[in-house]
C-alpha cells in the first residue's frame, strides 16, 4: 500500500495521566534488578492511569485539547475512530463516548480500530481517506490505551496510559500529509485470548522478525515511493515499545539523534501503545516551525507498520497551542507512586476470589 494524500492535519492534542512508577520500584517487590531492567530498556519510569481513568477519559481529554486549539466546531466533525488494546467495552464502542462527550452526536460515523498498537495509525489513515474523498469536512482519529502488563512479567516495567487525538480537514493544514506506506504480515509476536487479563508475548522474537523487520521495510518503502532519503526530514518518529528499539531502528535506516530527539518520549513516560508513535509525533509538532519535514512509522504486533510522510506549512506559526499542557510537561513532570498504590490503581489486587 502507498498513496498520495490531500488531507493534513488541522489540529492536535495529547493526554498523560499524572501518576508516574519506576522500574526501581517494581523490581524491589519482585526482587528483581528494576534500576538495571529501566537501564537495559531504557524507561526511566511510566505513566499510571488513576482508578478512574481510562481510554475513554484519556481520548476525550486529548480531543478536548485538539478542538479548543483549531477553534473547531464538534458538529463539523464527520467521523471519530478511536484506536486501542484497552477498549473498556468488549461490546460498546468507545468512540461513540468520546463523540458525545465533546458535542459530536449524531451526525457522524464512529467506531474503534484494534490492531495492537498500530490502531491510532490505522484510524488516521481511514480519515484521510474520507477527507480527502470529500465525504467530511473533519474525521477525528484518536490512538489511546491503558495498556496491560502481567506482574512480574517484563511488560510491567514499561506498559503505561496516554492519549493523542488528530484532527483531520483540507482547511487551516498545519502539517500536510504528503503520503501513506503500508506493510503488513502474520507474525504473532504478541496477543491476547479473549476472557485472558494480560497479554503474551514471544519475548526476543517481539524483535528481529516483527518491530524491527516491518518498521525498516515499511521506512524504505516509504522511501521509494517518495523518492527521499533520511537526510531529507528534519525529525523521525517510530514506534516506541522501550527507547532502545527506536533508537537503533533509526540507527539502522541513517538517522540521526537529533533527528529523532522529540519523537522519543516513551523513556519518561512509558509504552502507550496506540499512543506511542502519535504522541511522539504531539511532541514533534510543539516544537516544530513551517517547513519541516517528519517521517511516522508506527507499528503494531500481529503485526504490520503504517508510515506518513508529512510536511508542516505556515500555518503551523499561528497554531494556538495555550490549550491543554505540551506533552513535554508530560515528559518532565509527574507524581510517583509506590508499587502498592501502582497496584490498587491498576486492579492488581483483587478481593472476595474476583
């Protein structure tokens, strides 16, 4: 898959829940090295979504923002697809939620998207086509999770909660959206059985033969079709299950550190998910100015890669972002917990044999 676009994105927001726990702590009740696990996947500590948080809230919160910035009326918008792991519904959709919540209803489609944590991507790939189809005028695509991770297991020390939330049109374009990419396979590198409360993963092979294999072929596509080079972007956004997998991606397609300096956040604040790739990109475009080129390769197990070759323009100088906090507020700050409390948050402890 790989085709040009006429849809950008109009608006932006991101949320990320306060509460923050360290590898250290997790690891002192398992007695295991949590400082040398952070070290190794290079998470400094995680986002905690408080006990009455969940994907629902963090989408709405995210979409709130993206709507005051681009002054944007909710009854313009023609779709809302929310994508995650962590739908609090197995049967209720989310977005139909989130769309009454911002004054959205009921004149639009709506439906949540499930692909690991490539969702978010897949959603805005759907707006595009509708925006630039000229069937709506605005489609929302939302990527957002509470992920999972079973105790002790080695998913703990990094899945954590947060939202981001694109607002996509043909007018006002902060970022143009210049083509998508495409790259998909069976690779079962993690899943989730129905009724199961965690997920399972192939540990290693999560790596070689899923992210890095469909994030590099998805890159050098892209690169094809584009007829570009990682020289010409000024910033590079991947998919971020720790730091360490991003970085040496990027690493291996020829980018630099400072190329991918903004889109890194998931060393301060966690795994997101759906999340990831799109609040690394959030993080991209708070620092971004007119003119700059970014490449997004998201990824989801299962598994496949979406990429997006975007351009900011000049409206992008005049973009009122006083509304909601920048996600590096997210990245500096936060409220630390005790594994105790991290727990009681999280449904760890469960009483009455439930």
């Amino acid at each position: 898959m790989g085709s040009e676009s006429e849809a950008g994105i109009v608006s932006y927001g991101a949320y990320v829940p306060r509460y923050r726990i360290t590898p250290a702590e997790i690891g002192q009740v398992w007695g295991a090295d949590g400082a040398g696990m952070g070290q190794s996947l290079f998470v400094h500590r995680k986002s905690v979504p408080a006990p009455d948080e969940d994907t629902i809230t963090i989408s709405t919160e995210a979409l709130r923002t993206a709507l005051a910035r681009g002054a944007i009326d909710p009854q313009e918008i023609g779709a809302i697809y929310v994508g995650s792991e962590s739908h609090p519904y197995a049967v209720k959709p989310t977005a139909t939620v989130v769309a009454q919540a911002v004054g959205a209803t009921p004149f639009l489609t709506a439906a949540d998207f499930e692909f690991a944590c490539k969702a978010g991507t897949a959603a805005i790939q759907t707006c595009m086509g509708l925006v630039g189809a000229g069937m709506i005028r605005y489609g929302v695509a939302i990527g957002s999770d509470t992920s999972q991770g079973a105790p002790g297991d080695a998913l703990e020390y990094s899945a954590s909660a947060g939202g981001a939330a694109f607002v996509l049109g043909r007018e006002r374009v902060i970022a143009r959206i210049l083509r998508t990419v495409s790259y998909t396979t069976d690779t079962p590198d993690f899943w989730r059985r129905e009724g199961q409360r965690y997920p399972s993963h192939s540990g290693r092979f999560t790596g070689e033969p899923a992210f890095f294999r469909h994030v590099t072929e998805c890159a050098r596509r892209m690169f094809e079709l584009s007829g570009t080079a990682p020289a010409d972007y000024r910033h590079v956004v991947f998919h971020q299950p720790n730091g360490k997998f991003p970085q040496r991606v990027g690493k291996q397609l020829g980018f630099s550190d400072a190329q991918m300096r903004y889109g890194l956040v998931t060393p301060y604040i966690g795994n997101t998910y759906s999340a990831a790739a799109l609040l690394g990109l959030a993080n991209v475009l708070d620092h971004a100015g007119p003119g700059e080129r970014i490449l997004v390769v998201g990824y989801g197990s299962g598994a496949g890669s979406d990429a997006f070759d975007l351009t900011t323009t000049d409206e992008i100088a005049g973009y009122d972002r006083r509304f909601g906090p920048p996600v590096q507020e997210s990245l500096d700050h936060g409220v630390e917990l005790s594994y105790s409390v991290y727990a009681k948050f999280r449904g760890k402890i469960r009483m009455g044999g439930a």
